[in-house]
C-alpha cells in the first residue's frame, strides 16, 4: 500500500484544518 496516495494527501491536510479549528475553538 502506498501512502502518498492524492487521497492521503487530502485527507491529511483535511486532517491538519480540523485540528486547528478545534484548537481555535478551545482558545476561544
């Protein structure tokens, strides 16, 4: 299995966004 698949790729930086809006959401 290959890991740098676009799909990983995408879901990875869809990963990274959501953690910062979840850390947004706990500094507010």
């Amino acid at each position: 299995m290959r890991d740098q698949t676009p799909l990983s790729v995408f879901n990875s930086r869809n990963i990274t966004l959501l953690k910062n809006l979840i850390q947004d959401h706990q500094y507010r």
